[in-house]
C-alpha cells in the first residue's frame, strides 16, 4: 500500500508542486486546505488526489480527516504570507500561522503521527549573520510578523521534538520559489518578483519597478537566491524517508546569489522576450543581499 503524506496547505504553490512530486515518487498525498489563498480547482495532473476543505485552526475537522487515514508524515505548507499584510494584521497572522501549527501538532500527537515536515524560511536568518547562510548562521530580528511567524514555529516543533524523542521533525528554510512544473497563480498584484514578471511578460502589467538601484551589489539591485519550486518539492522526499528521529534543519536554496538585473536578463532569455522595467525606490524591508 502506498503511504499516505498529509499535506496541509497543499493546494498552494508550493504545496501543489510537492503534490506532484509525491504522486511521481509513488507516494499518496492527501490534501487540506482553506482555500484562503489558493483555488478549490487544482491542477488536472493532481486528479485523483483526496483534498478536504479544512481549516487547519479548526481541531475538530482537522481530527475527523486523521480519522480516515493512516498518515506516515505530515507535511505544514498552511500559512499566510504576504509579508506586508502580516505588518498590518499581525494577529491574523500569529493566530493563523502559529494557531494552525499549535492545533495540526496536537492532532498528529492524538493519532500517533510522529513525522512533520515544515515549511520555513531563509526570513529567520538574522539580517546582520554573514553571508552566505548557513543552518547555524545566527536567526532573529525577522523584519515582519510573517517572519517572526516562522521563527516562533520553529521554535514550537524543536520544543516539541524534544519532548518526544519518537517525533522526526525537518525544518525546510526556502530561499526564493521560483518557476515550477505548477506556476504559482498570484490573486491581485503580485507580492513576489518572479509572477510579476511574468505578468509583465504575458501583457497583464505594463513594466517591472525594480525597487532600488543603489544597493552595495555588483548592480546595484538586490540579490536573492532563487530556486525552481520543482526542485524545492523533490526536496521534500529524503525528509520523509529519515531514519532517526529527531530535529533536523535544511536550508532549500541554490547557493548561487542572483541580482534583479540578471534575474530578469535569464527570463527574456529563456523566454526570447523583452521585460520592460524601471528603477524606483527601494522597498521597505528588503535586505541587500540573502543566499545560502
Ligand atoms: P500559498 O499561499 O500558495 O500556499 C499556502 C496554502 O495554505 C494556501 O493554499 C492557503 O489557502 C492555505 N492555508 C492558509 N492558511 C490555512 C489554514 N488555516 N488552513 C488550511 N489551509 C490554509 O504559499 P506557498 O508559496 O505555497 O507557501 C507554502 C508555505 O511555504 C507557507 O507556509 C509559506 O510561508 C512558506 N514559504 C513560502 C515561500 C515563498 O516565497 N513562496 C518562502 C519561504 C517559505
Ligand atoms: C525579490 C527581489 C525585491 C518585486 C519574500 C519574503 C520571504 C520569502 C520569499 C516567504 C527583492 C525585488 C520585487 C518587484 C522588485 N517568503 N522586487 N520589484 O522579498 O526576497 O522574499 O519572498 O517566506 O520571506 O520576504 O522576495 O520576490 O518579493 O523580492 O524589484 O515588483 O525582487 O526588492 O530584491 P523577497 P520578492
């Protein structure tokens, strides 16, 4: 029989590209989701695939779908994350983001599902650690709710491990999400680069503002490291198959730092087109510079 892998949060972008990835390795994911930030029509390549409308705060739904299944893993894609947005509705973004974890891990304890995968940031990395980030590099001072979100989580599911030293836990630090098999279908103006592009390109935005040119980077615009979302969802398999239990802390990016200027210079040349952009000031909150 093939294992079941809960997936919360898994109509998403993220959560939709590790579907598939699943689905190819020979794995069962089974899907809850709000559908807060996400379409209640996935992906025709996800046919088959059990989603239950759930939210994950709600402890008595979220019990009646362990009750059907008999989960090897849990994997937390739920989560808000627009980061400006969590500056101005922060408790919305704590009773979600961390209620829903609190609430998903009080389930698995009820039914005996000690294996949990979850969904954090290269955001928790203090902005003052050096380059490039590394799992011991030093986290805190996150610049938002949403940040502080994740470093709070993490410190939740370590304290929980700890106490139950069955639990495997796998903290996953995303870099940047790029592209993917599943593209990421953004509601209103995109918050990230990479969809905005993309609405550029496709005609729905006139140009691309690349928020500030005065950077101390060898252009002048930030640099991030941006990962294919495939590569980020194949990431999620090894973590399903660790032997030992325990905590475990991965960071999920490339290596490689990219700048806005050669970011949009890979796009127009994978996609033999022109982005037209301008400079504009720079945004609040953005870091020079964040790789692994
Ligand atoms: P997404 O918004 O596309 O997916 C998150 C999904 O969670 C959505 O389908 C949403 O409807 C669902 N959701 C939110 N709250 C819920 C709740 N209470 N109950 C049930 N479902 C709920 O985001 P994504 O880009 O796929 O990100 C997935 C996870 O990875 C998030 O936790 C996010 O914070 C984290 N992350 C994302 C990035 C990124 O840049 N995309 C980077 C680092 C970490
Ligand atoms: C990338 C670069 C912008 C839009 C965010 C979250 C982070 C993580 C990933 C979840 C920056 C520039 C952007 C635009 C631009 N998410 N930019 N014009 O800010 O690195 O990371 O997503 O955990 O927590 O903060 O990603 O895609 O918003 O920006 O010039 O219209 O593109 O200034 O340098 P960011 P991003």
């Amino acid at each position: 029989m093939k294992q079941q892998i809960l997936l919360t949060g898994g109509a998403g972008y993220i959560g939709s590209n590790t579907a598939l990835e699943l689905l190819n390795s020979g794995y069962e994911p089974v899907i809850v989701d709000n559908f807060s930030n996400s379409d209640e029509t996935l992906d025709p390549r996800l046919d088959g695939v059990t989603v239950y409308k759930v939210d994950v705060t709600d402890r008595a739904a979220l019990s009646a779908v362990f009750d059907k299944h008999d989960f090897h893993a849990v994997i937390n894609f739920a989560g808000l994350k627009a980061v400006a947005v969590s500056v101005e509705q922060p408790l919305d973004y704590y009773e979600n983001n961390l209620g829903g974890l609190i609430t998903t891990l009080r389930v698995m304890e009820a039914h005996n599902v000690t294996r949990f995968v979850f969904s954090s940031s290269a955001t928790v990395y203090d902005p003052a650690a050096s380059l490039p980030y590394t799992e011991t590099s030093a986290t805190g001072h996150c610049n938002s709710p949403y940040g502080w979100t994740k470093y709070f989580a993490e410190r939740i599911i370590l304290d929980y491990a700890a106490a139950h030293p069955l639990f495997t836990a796998t903290l996953l630090r995303y870099f940047n999400p790029i592209k993917g098999a599943i593209a990421e279908k953004p509601r209103g103006v995109p918050n990230n680069i990479y969809p905005y592009i993309r609405q550029v390109h496709e005609g729905l935005r006139d140009k691309l503002i690349v928020f500030g040119n005065d950077y101390p980077t060898r252009d002048g615009t930030c640099v991030r490291d941006y990962i294919d979302c495939t590569e980020i969802a194949k990431r999620h398999i090894a973590p399903l198959e660790t032997e030992k239990p325990g905590a475990y802390i991965k960071n999920i990016g490339t290596g490689t730092g990219t700048t806005v200027l050669e970011l949009i210079r890979q796009y127009e040349q994978e996609n033999n087109c022109t982005i037209p952009y301008e400079f504009g000031p720079r945004r609040a909150g953005d870091i020079a510079e964040c790789y692994c």
